[in-house]
C-alpha cells in the first residue's frame, strides 16, 4: 500500500526548500538563466538522492511553494 503524503513544513529543510523556490522566483526576474540553473540543479539532485520517491515528491512540492509564493510577490 502506497504510503500517502504527509504534512509539510514539519523540519527545518522542509522551509529551505521553499527558500530555495522563493530565491529563484526573485532570481528569474534579475538573471532568468541562474534561477533555471538553480530548479534544475534541485530537480536533478531530487531525483538522484537516495531517499524514498515520496519523500521527494515532498520536496518538490515545498520548492515549488516556495516558487509560487514569490511569482505572487514579484510579478
């Protein structure tokens, strides 16, 4: 049985990932190739860590938060 999504936010690198998310929301509007640089680098390392699937998914989806947060915050 697959195991479900838990809450997120709970550790402290749940919150750096969002910060990551956040900085390369801000970092696209100044140097749009940096920010890329930055998602795929976290997507890559996601998919490469040796940690469950849904504990990744779990952090993609705090990065992408975070992300989300600061397209709202800077347009």
């Amino acid at each position: 049985m697959p195991r479900r999504l838990s809450n997120a936010f709970t550790d402290w690198t749940d919150v750096l990932h969002a910060l990551v998310g956040f900085a390369c929301a801000v970092l696209r509007k100044v140097f749009w190739p940096l920010a890329l640089a930055i998602a795929l680098a976290f997507v890559v390392y996601e998919a490469l860590e040796a940690e469950s699937r849904t504990d990744s998914y779990e952090d993609l989806i705090e990065f992408a938060v975070g992300f989300m947060i600061g397209v709202i915050l800077f347009p």
